[in-house]
C-alpha cells in the first residue's frame, strides 16, 4: 500500500465501455495487487456507463471519465461516511 497520496499506477484507454467495469474486472481477476494501488483507469470516451438510478453514463472527449481503485478498510467506523462523501463530491 502507497501511503503518499500519489497514483501508483494507471491504465488509460481512448474509449472504454466504463471504467468502472474495467476496474471491477482488474480487481475480481487479481489483476491488482496492493504493490499498484491506488490505481487510475481514465478514458477520453465512455460509451456504456453507468450512473444513479440505472441511468446510463456517456461521455464524449470533452469530459474528465475516470474510476479510482484504493485500498479501503470498510470495518472502520469511517467507512460509513464514504456514500455520503462520494455523493457530495
């Protein structure tokens, strides 16, 4: 784990369907280790996302489309505040 606030790694792509389902699929196959977190995937074009309400999330090439992998611990007490704050942000 990076302790120093700094991207460890990234993976970008001209277009991705969502970055969030790259992302999810990195993690699930073990294709993250914690020596690369917190790891950026970044796209110009979004083509298939996902957003609220089973809204769909697109992008074109003149918008910031990026999902974040962090190590997180989620039996802390602060992870209770993490929807709120990601709400908000």
């Amino acid at each position: 784990m990076i302790d120093d606030g700094k991207i460890a790694s990234a993976v970008y792509r001209c277009q991705s369907e969502s970055t969030n389902s790259d992302a999810v699929a990195d993690v699930q196959s073990g294709a993250i280790a914690d020596t690369v977190l917190p790891r950026l995937y970044l796209t110009d074009q979004q083509t298939a996302g996902r957003g609220r309400l089973g809204n769909t999330w697109v992008s074109d090439g003149d918008s910031l489309t990026f999902s974040l992998v962090v190590d997180f611990d989620f039996t802390s007490p602060s992870a209770a505040l993490l929807s709120p704050a990601v709400g908000v942000a």
